[in-house]
C-alpha cells in the first residue's frame, strides 16, 4: 500500500494506485464516495495562451512530503472524511500528462466536494514544488521557473 501523501517520479505511481490504496483501507466499508482531482499538463500558459511544449517539475522533496502529509492528516479529520491522499508527480512531462492526483474518500459527496477543492488550494499554495515551462513563443522557444504557488 502507498502512502497517503508524496512526491513522486513520473511514473512510479499512476491513478489506479491511488484509488486501490483507499480501497484497501480496513474502514472502507463506511466510505460512500471517492472523489477525485488529477491535474494534467495545459498547453498553454495560464496567464496568455503562450503554447506550452512541455514542463519540468521538482520538488523541496522532504519538505514536500512533510506538508503534503500534514495536509492530508488535517483534512482527513474533516467530519464525513474517511481518508485523503494527495500525491505530486515530478519530472519531465508533455501537455496531457498527469501531475498530481487529490483523492478524498467519505461517507457522503457534499463534504469530499468541499475536501477536495480545499485539498487542492492547499497543495497549491503551500507545498514547494517548482514548475519550468518549456513555451514556444513569438519568439521562438523558452523556458522559465515559476513556482506553483504563483500560478492557480
């Protein structure tokens, strides 16, 4: 069974891992919904539709993983919450691939509705990870850093 939070190589986890990791829970006989956030790679920037050819993410691993599983233990004592996961992939990816997977599992959809939104903004604004966008522009090609936590 994977842990419930991380950094992770592209590749060494996929969606499927995620969700079997929940079901393999003990508890799961009380869990009623399972939803699910997967991030993928845009192909454009998000400020000015710039074409973007592919990302470079990485991670403050060990911070990383210290926040992600602070974030998943507090949200995961959310009432109706039975178990929260969030795992961010790293590495070298193309437009379309998967980046990070929020799955929260609970009794019933309207509080892993709000869990999960609230997941996500979380890892976005809290958990250092640092994005490099290969973008083909009126200029030709480029790239630059830019931290997660300056683009929602």
């Amino acid at each position: 069974m994977i842990s419930r939070a991380g950094v992770h190589e592209k590749g060494s986890i996929n969606v499927n891992d995620v969700i079997e990791s929940i079901k393999r829970r003990e508890d799961f006989g009380s869990v009623g919904v399972i939803g699910l956030f997967i991030g993928v790679v845009r192909g454009e920037t998000s400020d000015g539709g710039v074409k973007v050819e592919k990302l470079t993410l990485e991670a403050y691993e060990e911070k990383a993983d210290e926040v992600l599983s602070n974030i998943c233990d507090d949200l995961s004592h959310r009432s109706g919450i039975v178990d929260v996961h969030i795992h961010h992939l790293t590495g070298d990816f193309n437009v379309g691939d998967d980046l990070v997977y929020v799955a929260v599992a609970g009794s019933h959809r309207d509080p892993v509705f709000s869990v999960l939104q609230e997941g996500v903004e979380r890892y976005k604004s809290e958990v250092p990870i640092f994005k490099k966008e290969h973008v083909i522009g009126e200029n030709g090609r480029s790239e630059y850093w830019v931290s997660e936590k300056q683009h929602h």
